[in-house]
C-alpha cells in the first residue's frame, strides 16, 4: 500500500470516470444546442409565414380601400349630377 505505483490504477480509473461524465455532459450540450436550433428554424419559418400573411392582407386593404373610394367617389358624382339636373330643371 505504501507503493506509489498501487495507486496509479485508481487514478486512472477517477480520471476516466471524470473524462467520461464531461463526455456524457458535452453530449448533452450538444443535444439542447441541436434541439434549440431546430426551434430557431420552426421559429423562422413561422415568421417568414407570418410576414407573407402580413404583406397579403395590406395588399387586401389596400385593394378593399381603394374599391371603397370609387363606390364612395361614384355616389358623389350621381348625387352632383341629380343636383344639377334639379336645378336646370328647375330653373
């Protein structure tokens, strides 16, 4: 026991025991790295969806506003014309 060599056998076997769990700890890093990853790219792409969602529905707007405008623009001109027709008449 007092051999220094009778120890070298269970340093070793520490050591090893060591390097093993920051071997099983890396693994596992790498694992949550990989899954975050695959997160970030769902995440991505559900924006990018969400951005095209976006741009269709301003297009929509826009389109909707402008036909309210005419419609609106058509009404006024129906009304000035009856208008005018009244007073031509009229006068």
């Amino acid at each position: 026991s007092d051999n220094p060599d009778s120890s070298q056998p269970s340093k070793a076997r520490n050591v090893q025991r060591e390097v093993d769990q920051v071997v099983g700890i890396m693994q596992q890093n790498i694992n949550k790295v990989m899954e975050r990853e695959e997160r970030l790219d769902t995440l991505q792409t559900k924006t990018e969806e969400l951005n095209e969602g976006a741009r269709q529905f301003r297009r929509g707007a826009t389109e909707v506003r402008k036909k309210m405008w005419w419609r609106d623009m058509k009404l006024k001109l129906i009304i000035a014309a009856i208008v005018i027709i009244l007073i031509v008449v009229i006068v």
